[in-house]
C-alpha cells in the first residue's frame, strides 16, 4: 500500500453500544480528518498538540453529528461517534469518499503488530458469554497462554519431558472450557406434562418467560432463554411435557422436538412431580433430576435419593439447583480453582498447537 494512503478501520466490536471508534492512520490522516471536523472553539485540528482530545461536529459545522476526535499524532487518530453501526458507517464512508482505505480492525491490529493469539481473544472477548468467560479471555489477552507455551517449550529446550507433558495435559483439560467461552451451556428442561417444567424455567429466568398453567401438555414448543448463573452465560430450554397418549398432532411434534433437544443438551434437568416416575429414556447425556412441588410433598415422601428438592411456587432449592447446574458444567471450579485461573486455550488452532513441538508456539 502506498505509504501516503490514508487507512481507516472501525475498531469496536459491532453491536449497540455507547460508543463507536474509527481510527484513522497514515502520514495524511490529520489532514483528511480536519476536512471533516469542524472543532469547537477556533484552534483547527492540525494546530492542536498531540494527545489532545477534541469536541466537534463532522461534515456540517453547524447540524453535523457531535463527537469527539482524538489526535495520538500527526499520523493517527481516533475519532469516537455515537455506537451502533450507523453513525460510524457514515463517518468511514466520508473518509472513504476523501480516498481513505478501509480495512478490518484484525489487519489495523496486526499492522500495528498484534499476534494471531492476540486478535483471537480480542474477537472471543467481544463474544463472551457472560462474565467469568470475560475475565478469563481477558487473562490470555494479558498473556496467560503466551506464559505458558514459552514454559512448556523452556521445559522441552531443557528435555524435561515430565513438565512437557504435565503442562500439555493442564491446557488440555482447561481447553474444554475454553472452547465454551463464547458458546453458551445448552440446559434443557425435560420431563413428563405438567411436572413443573416451565415454572422452574421461570424461577431460574427471575421472570415469567414460559406460559404456566395447570392443564397437561400447556408448552408444545422448545422455548429458549439465555440467563447467567455464576456468571457462565446458559440457553435454558422449556420443552414441551412427555406423556403416552399426546392431545393432538402440535403435541405429538412438541414432544419429537423434546427429544432432540434432550440428545443436543450439554445438560438435563430431568423434572419429577413428587413420587412421579421418570417418562424419559437414558440418553448418555449429564443429568441432574430435579423434584417439583415440594411445597405440596412431605419430606420424608418417596424421591430418587440424588433428586434436588425444589417449590418453583414457595421459591425453594432454586439457588441449590443453580448451584448444582453450575458445578456439574464446570466441575473445575470447584475441584481445581487454579485451572481456569490461568492459561486456557480457546480456539482450536491453539488447542493444535499443543500437538506440535512446543518450541514452534
Ligand atoms: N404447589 C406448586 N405447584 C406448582 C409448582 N410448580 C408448578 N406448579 C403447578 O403445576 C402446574 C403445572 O406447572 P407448569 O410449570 O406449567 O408445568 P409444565 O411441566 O411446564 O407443564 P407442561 O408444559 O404442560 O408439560 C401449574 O398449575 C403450576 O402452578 C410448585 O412448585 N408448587
Ligand atoms: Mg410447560
């Protein structure tokens, strides 16, 4: 590229937000830029110093959008609009118009010497799901994994193999989180008609996301809801109740859609009334069985001895039963603290690089 092209790069993520950058570099870019920003008070842009920040309005000085340029120098500059994609479409376009270049915000990252690692967990972080996969992203952006690799290829340069494979097999076991860090736990919420299924769907949501009603077969579709529980961001999914003999057709092709939504599941919370026997099959996947209406049940009533008892209507068990949903998707938290405190590879090009000679990382 000619090296008095001006580039320019929307550099948040997409998305609403608050706030929208743009920056803009090359030797002509104070330049460019002071065409269409029109300051507040006489100073014009190129006269302003470096580091400083400046309130205006761009393309009409007098009905322009305000914003607010940032002049780093001569050659590069950030200019910080409204958020969304609109406002910042606008500003890029009339750069555009002015013979700027657009490139995406990876190549003005790795133009201004950002590795793979880093650009991968600056896309994974503006996709977190929830804030514990927020901090760790953070961490490895920090340079937790580029830590760890150069300790794992120090122990190979030394021929300890020992801590070669120790640190593989850590990154490997962290790696399955990892790789579930911007792709919510899939909860389903199964069991026979009536069970309670959708009211505690409610009472984990906080609000009445799923209709509740006393006639069996009420749900008759796969009704999602993404929540956050300790922090790990989940799609909680209301299904429509099992029975033998389904009201109608709709019911029949709810309870098909049950089922495949059961074999998708990271987890099951298997819904029991009372003493009611289970109405699913095995299916291989985590379970938790979960006891509805104790409120109506005694204690000392029949239930499986591993069920959680819970009242979606007396709001019982439901920080138990978080709680256990928690620890049976990420039983790391708890039985090994440390791991997820440090180096976890997130991509599967990471996870690769585990297999090759640790020295190449
Ligand atoms: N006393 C009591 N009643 C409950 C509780 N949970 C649900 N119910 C009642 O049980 C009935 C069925 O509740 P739902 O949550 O709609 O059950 P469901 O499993 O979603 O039912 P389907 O969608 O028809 O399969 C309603 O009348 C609820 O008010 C509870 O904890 N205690
Ligand atoms: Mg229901």
């Amino acid at each position: 590229m000619h090296s008095a092209t001006v580039r320019v790069a929307l550099l948040t993520p997409p998305g609403r937000g608050a706030l929208a950058v743009v920056g803009v570099a090359g030797t002509a870019a104070v330049v460019t830029v002071s065409k269409l920003f029109f300051p507040r008070g006489s100073l014009p842009l190129v006269d302003r110093p470096d580091g400083a920040i400046v309130f205006g309005r761009w393309a009409d000085a007098d009905r322009g959008e305000e914003l607010v340029v940032v002049r780093h120098s001569v050659g590069r500059l950030e200019v910080h609009c409204h958020g969304g994609l609109a406002a910042s479409e606008a500003v890029l376009e009339s750069l555009e118009v002015l013979g700027a270049v657009r490139e995406s915000w990876q190549d003005w990252l790795a133009a201004a010497g950002a590795s793979t690692l880093e650009l991968e967990a600056r896309d994974a972080l503006a996709r977190a799901g929830g804030p514990k996969a927020a901090q760790i992203l953070a961490r490895q952006l920090a340079g937790a994994l580029e830590f760890e690799l150069a300790r794992i290829a120090a122990f190979d340069a030394a021929g300890d193999r020992d801590g070669v494979a120790a640190g593989r097999e850590r990154m490997r076991r962290a790696a399955r989180i990892g790789l579930r860090l911007t792709r919510p736990w899939r909860v389903v919420v199964a069991g026979r008609v009536n069970a309670g299924k959708s009211s505690l769907v409610n009472a984990l949501a906080g609000y009445a996301r799923s209709i509740v009603s006393a006639e069996p077969g009420t749900t008759r579709d796969l009704l999602e809801t993404r929540i956050v529980l300790d922090g790990w961001e989940i799609d909680l999914v209301d299904t429509a109740g099992l029975r033998d003999d389904p009201a109608d057709e709709v019911e029949q092709e709810g309870m098909a859609r049950t089922v495949s939504a059961v074999a998708g599941a990271d987890l099951i919370l298997r819904v029991l009334d009372g003493g009611q026997a289970s109405a699913c099959l095995p299916t291989g996947i985590p379970e938790l069985l979960v006891l509805s209406k104790c409120d109506l049940h005694l204690v000392s009533d029949p239930a499986p001895f591993n069920a959680i008892r819970t009242s979606a209507v007396a709001g019982l068990g439901i920080e138990e039963l978080a709680a256990a949903i928690m620890h049976r998707l990420v039983p790391e938290e708890r039985t090994d603290p440390g791991l997820l405190a440090g180096a976890v590879p997130f991509t599967e090009r990471q996870i690769g690089l585990l297999s090759e000679r640790p020295g190449r990382v």
